[in-house]
C-alpha cells in the first residue's frame, strides 16, 4: 500500500524543510533496509518541499510513526516538531499529490519547471539505493509521462516561472544595466547552468564562478565564464552574489560582505548558502528562498485549470489501471487452472491411442481454440469488475464455483485511503484529497 508523508512551503518553516532536507534521504533508505515497517521508500526534498513516498508493509500507523521518528532523529529535529508539520495521504490521493507535484502545479512558482526533473532523480536515488519497489515505480514513471504532457499540451510553463528567474526579475528592479553589472555565481551543479542560461536571457557577460568544491575551473571553461579562486576577492569586485551549491553549512559568512557597498545577494540554496546575519550588513540586501516566494506571482488562471484537468484525467486512468489489474492474479490462476484441465484430458487422449497423430493434432488446436473463446468472455469481465472496484466478486465467484484462488503473495495490492493524522477519528472517503 503506497501512502505519502508531504511537508511543503504551505504548511511547514523553510528552516524545517532545510533541516529535512539533509538528514531525511539517508534515514528513508535506512528504514526500509533495517526494519519490516516498509517494503520501498522514494525520498523527494528540494528547496521548498520534502515528501517520503512509502510503500508499506504493515498498517499506515506503525509506518508514519517509524518513518518520523526515524526523519527527525537524522534532521536533528523533535518527532512532534516533524509530525506537526507533514500532511499524510493516502489512496488516490498519493497517486493525485504526485502528479501535481511533478507537473509544477504545487510550487512555490505555479509551473516552474525544476521540479519534474527532481521527482526523476528522487526515484534514480531510490533504485541506487535499494529502495524502490514495482507500485512506486510505476507511480513515478506515470508521474513523469503526465508532467511531460502537461508542459507540452499546455502553457503552464509560460505561466509560470522558476524560483531562478524569479529571484532574477525581483533583483532587476535595482540592477540598472546587466551587461555592465559583474555578476559572482557560487555553485556549479544543475541549478548553475541554469541561472548562468537566466543571466545571459538579461544580458549578463561580466559573470565569475567560484566552487567550494574546486570545480571552477571546469565548469567556467565549459561555459565561457572567469573562475575564481579566491571568494572574499571575488564577492568585493561583484555587483550581485548568487549562491546555489549543496553545502550543508553556510558558504558566505557576513565577515565575508564588505560593509556599507551596495550589493545584492541572491540565495537559492537548500541549505541555505548565506548566513542569515548577512542582511545585517550596510548595503547588501539578501533574497534567499523565503523571500523569493512570498513575490511569487499568481498564475494565469486558464493555463493552471487546463492542466490540472489533465492531471486530474492521468489520476483516473492510473486509478483504474491500477483497479483493473487488482483481478489480475485470479484471472491467472483461473487460465491456468483450466488449461491444466485441458492438458490433462489431451495427455489421457493421446495414451489411449484412438486416433492418428494427424488427428490427434487437429483435435488438439480445435479444443485449444474452443478453450481460448470461452475464456475470453470471463477476461473481459475480470477487467470490466476491476475497473469498477468490484474485483473481489470475481475472485468469490472464482473460488464459489471452480475453488480457484490466486496464491496471496501473487495478489495485487491497490492503494486505500489514510486517514490523515489530523483528523483519525474522522471517517475518510476514498474521492477525499488532503491539499498540501
């Protein structure tokens, strides 16, 4: 059974989701390896999200708690801090949340593009690691095969735009010409190219590159940028600083900023890049991730409901994919039960020796053919019950007339909805969806 622990910008402190966001990983993976509490886990935290999408294997109670306790423990955070702070779905609404999220339609930037390449490295994480299972990867890879149509079938791209860019228009307010504004970039991963690609959209060409990591060189000849090598030196001939490595500790002190010269500090990291402390220097002014959002703008409204309708109409085909494949099982044992019948009789036939090989060839492929018409009708069903939540019947009726049933480890499992922690003594319909 698939369910999923979310905490966002929505309902959780950026300071939280930056703890989450180193410990958490490891201590998912650690989970599944080292207790019977989980059979799969695929762990997603960027800048402004952390999810835990789990596949369990006892009841959803023992699951959440192990996997907070355990999330917390590894972020250094209190397990009421961590459980007051996620959001528990299940059923449809795992697979609902998902889609959304990889689409662009639950970022801080409505349709902001970043994001559907993270769910992908989440689930390229999860099978380095191990812990990966069939229903989740069959979640992700529908997830991604929906983001992709989403971009291409609709303009939420165009409406919305990502946290870079963002932070980049929000600093154009005060950098009057960018072609002649010296520009400092720390970081060389994924998130580099693309602010260096936003840059060059202004007219930026007065760009240097500095890596804590040592990787200047490479990545500015690789991108026609100046390396630096020394930070202090490079932050004091630079107009504006933009930080996006994957430090875990701040890489630009305040000692760093000169006081009293004007200059604009743009941080994208997670952990954050820039000491806080920083906005208490004369001159500088610091747009880290928390103020970024809050100038988020409001997406075009007839983009963003377009391709929710097709995410809405990816969820419903998944549902009953995944419905109709839940009689799946019995259907084979109930094939295989018959043709093992059909065999046995052609076996005891073909002993007794009453007709020519010729014959009993013939006789063979007819009663084959007969057998594969009468079955037809019976598959159709299986299928036709599933996807309409009525697969149990099939499997009784199976078991009522020819005492055919699949074997239980052979059983697919369908997800079923979680009752949020909030609200658990509450009843929880399955068409219920826990806004994140």
């Amino acid at each position: 059974m698939l369910i999923c622990l979310t905490a966002s910008h929505r309902n959780a402190s950026f300071d939280l989701l930056e703890r989450l966001s180193i410990g958490a990983p490891a201590a998912a993976s650690r989970l599944v390896t080292e207790s019977d509490v989980l059979d799969g886990a695929v762990v997603l935290a960027t800048c402004n999200r952390f999810e835990a999408y789990l596949d369990i294997a006892g009841d959803s109670d023992s699951a959440v708690s192990a996997t907070v306790e355990a999330v917390a423990s590894a972020s250094g955070l209190a397990g009421t801090e961590v459980l007051d702070s996620v959001s528990v779905l299940g059923g449809k609404d795992v697979v609902q949340h998902l889609f959304a999220v990889s689409s662009g339609l639950e970022s801080v930037v409505i349709g902001e593009t970043e994001i559907s390449g993270q769910v992908r490295r989440s689930l390229e994480d999860a099978r380095a690691n191990g812990t990966t299972t069939s229903d989740l990867e069959r979640l992700f890879q529908e997830a991604a095969h929906t983001s992709r149509g989403v971009k291409t079938r609709t303009r939420i791209g165009a409406a919305g735009r990502s946290l870079v860019r963002l932070g980049l228009e929000l600093a154009s307010s005060r950098v009057t010409d960018w072609a002649k504004t010296n520009v400092l970039l720390v970081g060389t991963g994924s998130y580099a190219a693309t602010t260096i690609a936003a840059l060059r959209d202004r007219g930026a060409e007065r760009i240097q590159v500095y890596s804590p990591s040592g990787r200047a060189p490479w990545f500015a000849a690789k991108h026609d940028l100046v390396a630096a090598h020394d930070l202090r030196r490079a932050i004091a001939t630079s107009d504006v600083v933009i930080t996006c490595t994957s430090s875990e500790v701040p890489v630009i002190e305040p000692a760093d900023l000169d006081d009293g010269v004007r200059r604009i500090v743009i941080d994208l990291g997670l952990p954050r890049n820039v000491d806080p402390d920083a906005t208490h220097v004369d001159g500088v002014e610091l747009l880290d991730l928390e103020t970024i959002s809050i100038h988020a703008p409001i997406s075009e409204l007839n983009a963003e409901s377009e391709a929710r309708a097709m995410v809405d109409d990816a969820v419903s085909r998944f549902r009953a994919q995944a419905l109709e494949q839940s009689t799946t099982p019995a259907l084979v044992a109930f094939r295989k039960h018959v043709f093992d019948i059909l065999d046995d009789e052609i076996d005891r036939a073909n002993r007794r020796g009453d007709s020519t090989p010729e014959s009993a060839e013939h006789t063979e492929r007819a009663l084959r053919h007969l057998v594969g018409v009468l079955l037809h009708r019976p598959s159709v069903r299986a299928r036709e019950l599933g996807r309409a939540g009525r697969g149990e019947e099939f499997v009784g009726a199976l078991e009522a007339l020819y005492g055919v049933r699949p074997e239980p480890e052979a059983e697919l499992d369908v997800p079923t909805p979680v009752v949020p922690l909030a609200d658990r003594t509450a009843p929880v319909r399955d068409d219920e969806a826990d806004a994140s």
